[in-house]
C-alpha cells in the first residue's frame, strides 16, 4: 500500500512512514479485514467511510507537520485519519457528531495505544474553542463553504485543509493564515466526500 501511495505522488517519508505504521485493518470491521489495504474508501456504518489511504495521505501531507503541532481533526469517523496524525503531531483534537462512531474511535485508539488523540462528541463545524488555537486544521467532510469557527481558531502560521462545495463536487483546499491574519487558499483538486453536518455545514 505505501508503495502505492509512493507511486502517486506522495513524497513526504515521515507521512508514508505513520501510515505504513498504522494498521488500518484494526480500524474496521473484522469482516473488511481483508480490503483493508486497498486504496478505497470503506463504509463504516452510520452512513459514514474510512477515508482511502491515498486522501488521508495527501490530506496530511498537505498540512505540512513538523511534529510539535496542535492539530483539530473535524470529523473522527474510523479515527484511521486520527491514528495517522498522532504519529505525526504533538496532539491532535477530534471532534465527532455520531456518538456511536466517537465512542468506537475512542475504543480503537486505546487498542492502538494512541494517547495524544483525545476524542470529543459534537459539532466540529464549530471547532473545538476552548482547545484553540490550532496549528494545523484537517476537515474530513465536506461541506458547502469553510466554517468562519474553524478559521477563527486556526494560529497564525496555521494551515487548513478540507474539502469544500457542492454536493458530490467539492474541492480539496489549503487555507494558510498569515501572521497578519490574511488568508491564502490553494486548490489542491477535485474531491468528494460525505457532508459535513452542523451549524455551518449541511443540515441533517
């Protein structure tokens, strides 16, 4: 699988290396065990995916981590996405509306051995502001515009990356705030994932 994502284009050796580390089969169903590997996106229940390799990979990449990060995750789902940036950050924050997919997160976590993840239930549109400022900012669903929360607490020097637009045609973005505040966004291509669900993203 990671010499897939090589082939791909993704060049940073530390993402490669915490995601060779993370065994994603421990992250779904016993019986998907065998697709776990696969560069696919897998159903998780509750309407929800563990993200394909190949987007958590270039999704991490993106966020450009040196390892002494504080890092939001808005969406936990699997907590595969989560699992990955422990190994890279110093800690990361997840937020997860589905109790039922935070509580499993959490629990697989644990079985990992992950303790610089902590797990919230709630609205991740909103962020998580008293955890703020965050250093890096990772959306992993999709919705209609960037939440104004989420860039709020986004430090200066930050990045944000996320996909945002239309239902079933999003783009991937970068969103870099400048120590003036200023905001830089880059676009990183075509994507498509499930909605993000809250104040500021779709309706349930």
């Amino acid at each position: 699988m990671v010499r897939d994502l090589a082939r791909a284009g993704i060049r940073d050796a530390r993402v490669l290396e915490a995601i060779a580390s993370v065994p994603r089969h421990r992250l779904l169903p016993e019986a998907m065990w065998e697709q776990a590997y696969a560069i696919a996106a897998l159903p998780i229940g509750d309407g929800q995916t563990i993200s394909s390799p190949e987007v958590v990979a270039r999704m991490t990449e993106a966020l450009e981590l040196a390892g002494s990060e504080h890092v939001l995750e808005v969406g936990t789902g699997s907590a595969y996405q989560a699992a990955v940036l422990a190994r890279l950050a110093d800690r990361v924050v997840s937020v997860e509306r589905i109790p039922r997919l935070a509580a499993r997160a959490r629990r697989s976590l644990d079985a990992l051995g992950v303790t610089n993840v902590v797990v919230y239930l709630g609205d991740g549109s909103l962020g998580r502001p008293a955890e703020a400022p965050f250093d890096a900012i990772v959306v992993t669903a999709a919705g209609p515009r960037v939440p104004p929360p989420l860039l709020a607490q986004l430090a200066p020097g930050g990045r944000l990356v996320g996909p945002f637009g239309e239902r079933g045609r999003q783009e991937l973005l970068r969103i870099r705030k400048q120590a003036d505040g200023r905001l830089v966004r880059e676009r990183l291509g075509a994507c498509r994932f499930v909605d993000l669900v809250g104040q500021h993203g779709w309706a349930a």
